[in-house]
C-alpha cells in the first residue's frame, strides 16, 4: 500500500495532463501512486496510465462535478492509504512540495489539511484563491506582499488557517473518514472550504506548509463564455451555501438577513455590472437555491440529506461531524 494517493480528476485535460505529470518528477517523494480519473472529454487517460509507473486509471460512470469525482476516487481505493492529496490537473510541481507537506503533518498528528504556496502557472504572481486562503494570517499575508521570489524560511514551516484550497491539497485519511468527504451539495467552488470547517470541527488543524511550492491555471474548464457563466453561477450559490452552514450564527435569521439585506444589494450590483457575476449567472445561482432552501434553514434536514448520500456512495466507518457547523456523531452502516 502506498502512503499518499494523489487524486487527480482529468476533465477536457488536453494540454494539462501531460506538464502536470512531467512535474511530478520534481517530487522526490517515491511512496505516492496517481489515481487518474477520467470524468469525460480526454484522450491521454490510457496512454498516460500505460506509460508511466504509478498510476492507476478510473473511469466515472457519466461527467460529475468536482466534488463527486473525488468522492468517486476515494470509495474506489483512494482511502486504501494514509494520506490523500487531491491535485488539480491544472498545476505544475515547482519543487518538491510533497515531500514539505508530508513532513509537517508527521511532525504534529493534529495536523490533517496542509498546502503549499501556490503561485499562478507562470509563477509571476500568486494564485488568487490561495492569497484568499492565506488572508486569515496577517504574517504569512504580509510576507505574500513582496511576491512570489519572496523567502519564507523565516516563518513557521506551518502556518495554521481556517480554509485551504484544493488545487494541491494534502489530506490524512483518518481525519478525512472523520469529517466525510466532499459534500455533493456545492458541485464545484467552496466544497473545499466545507471540508476544511470539518476537518477542524473534528479537532484537528488545517493550514498552509511555507517550504513548498506548486503553480495552478485555475479555471481550466473555463473554456468558454458557456462554461464561465456556469462558473459564476456555482460561486454564487455555494456562497450562500457555505454561509449558511458556517457563518450564519442561527440559519432561518441568517436567511431573513440575507433576504433583506444582501440580496437586494447583491442584486442591485449585479445588475449594473459592478459585480464579478453576471446578472444572468446571478439570477440562475438563486433559482438553484430555492429547492435548497429546507437544507438551508434545517440543520437537521442537512444532516438527513448528507447522511443519505453518505450510505449511497457506502463511505466507511464513522462520520463524527456532519456539514452543519457542529459535532454529529453517525453509524455509516
């Protein structure tokens, strides 16, 4: 058995796979094996999986979103290690980052969610969704400030926050049989997050390892203006998703509040074009909330709903914290 399964789900992979992989060579790590998932729209899968040592190849059985996919990977072997790391198609390993993320979890078991620095695919500037990341701590934020030729040796090899991407994120099993894997809920964007909150609620710590680097495109699937307007429809409806879950202190006055307040103001920006989402993205983000809206204001209905997709997909053992902000411990049987 391998230590770490990479999870790498391979969609419209093109021109990806191919410098994802070669990279990898830069990782001096030995004990991993790729598990490559091929959820529609490539050509490279088989070849790639014939050709070079340490990977096995899945098929999903129809295209899923993103958090469906690695659900796929991980009650198909993906678990059968001690670490996951679940690795965006749309990267390139700078250096041997794998290795730094691995030793900070060996030194403090506690330490179940880790990633590297991640700088956009040229490496002339850092990746967006990491700096968000990186924002909850003011030191490592600060250091950011100075761009991607900054040094890091001076900081903690380990820098804790809340929520971590995952372009390149590295996952102790025990912890992630724990927490549950992706909720299904978000489809794509902000199923990290959700996952993160988890892993924390279930007393372990998640953060951001400073010795190691890997580049990411982001939006690789973003090919056209179809698929954009899809992309910021997701983000606007797991927005509220995860607000809901994490950040609304009791849900049915969270969803007044946004109701009264945010909505219209959303809206209102939206409509004139001073949003980052388009108005028709926008509108159809909220349309999707509608059914939602019993697991949105009913932990307890969350909980069922989660619960039940937990016993479809046969995830072992206990879940000891379901998605709804606090510890619900659960047979999965």
């Amino acid at each position: 058995m391998f230590p770490v399964k990479i999870i790498l789900i391979a969609y419209n992979s093109g021109r990806w796979l191919k410098p994802c992989f070669d990279s990898l060579r830069r990782v001096s790590c030995n004990n991993y094996e790729v598990i490559l998932v091929d959820n529609g729209g490539n050509n490279m899968v088989v070849q790639l999986a014939r050709e070079m040592d340490k990977i096995s190849a899945l098929a999903t059985p129809f295209s899923m979103p993103f958090s469906e996919a690695n659900n796929f990977a991980l009650v198909n072997g993906g678990l059968d290690s001690e670490f996951v790391c679940f690795l965006n198609q749309d990267t390139i390993s700078r250096e041997d980052w794998l290795s730094a993320c691995l030793a900070v979890m060996e030194k403090d078991e506690m330490v179940a969610a880790v990633i590297p620095l991640i700088e956009n695919y040229d490496g002339t500037t850092w990746d967006q969704a990491f700096v968000t990341c990186a924002k909850a701590n003011p030191q490592l934020y600060e250091r950011l400030q100075q761009g991607v030729r900054g040094s890091f040796n001076d900081l903690p090899e380990f820098v804790e926050v809340p929520e971590i991407t995952a372009a390149a994120m590295v996952v102790r099993t025990e912890a992630l049989m724990k927490a549950g894997p992706f909720d299904p809920i978000y489809g794509s964007y902000y199923e990290d997050y959700d996952l993160c909150r988890r892993i924390a609620t279930a007393g372990y710590r998640v953060g951001i390892c400073t010795r190691g680097r890997v580049g990411h495109y982001g939006g690789s699937v973003t090919t056209d203006r179809k698929a954009y307007l899809r992309r910021a429809r997701w983000i606007c409806r797991n927005r509220v998703i995860y607000a809901a879950r994490w950040k609304w202190k009791n849900r049915l006055a969270g969803l007044v509040w946004y109701l009264a307040l945010d909505l219209p103001r959303n809206f209102a920006r939206s409509l004139l074009g001073r949003s980052a989402i388009p108005f028709r993205s926008f509108l159809r983000a909220h349309l999707d909330l509608v059914p939602l809206l019993p697991r949105l204001i009913s932990p307890c209905h969350d909980r069922k709903v989660w619960l039940q997709y937990l016993r479809a997909i046969g995830w072992p053992g206990l879940v000891e914290h379901a998605p709804t902000g606090g510890p619900q411990p659960v047979e999965i049987n």
